[in-house]
C-alpha cells in the first residue's frame, strides 16, 4: 500500500467522536484512522502533471548552441 494516499471526493466524517473533514485531493497518510475507517474513500495519490523542465545552464565542461544573428 501507498505510504500517501489521497481522499477521493469532499467529505466529513465522524471520527472518535469529533467531525473531520477531507477535499477532494487532499494527501493523507496511510496509516490515519479515517483511511482505516472509510478504506473506499480514499486512493494512492495521482500524478496529474508533468512538465518536463529544459536545462537553462551549460553544465561544466559543456557548450550551450547559442544562434548567432546575422
């Protein structure tokens, strides 16, 4: 099992006796009493982007292309 899991909708629950509240997406850990109460409720955490991130720097002993205007 994931060591993070993520509620899968907004919800509140009643937990030893006081309210609790999730929004959807929020991270939760595994082992919290609400994800052992309502297992159903809640998911492994998703990835939804990722952004590949270009190298802004040569690094050393490298050479960047750089254009040249004419």
């Amino acid at each position: 099992m994931a060591d993070t899991l993520e509620a899968l909708d907004s919800f509140v629950g009643n937990l030893n006796g006081k309210d609790i509240g999730f929004r959807k997406g929020e991270p939760v850990s595994a082992d919290h009493p609400a994800v052992k109460k309502w297992p159903g409720l809640f998911a492994p955490v998703t990835i939804r982007h990722a952004h590949t991130v270009e190298q802004a720097t040569a690094a050393p002993g490298e050479k960047r292309n750089v254009a040249v205007p004419s």
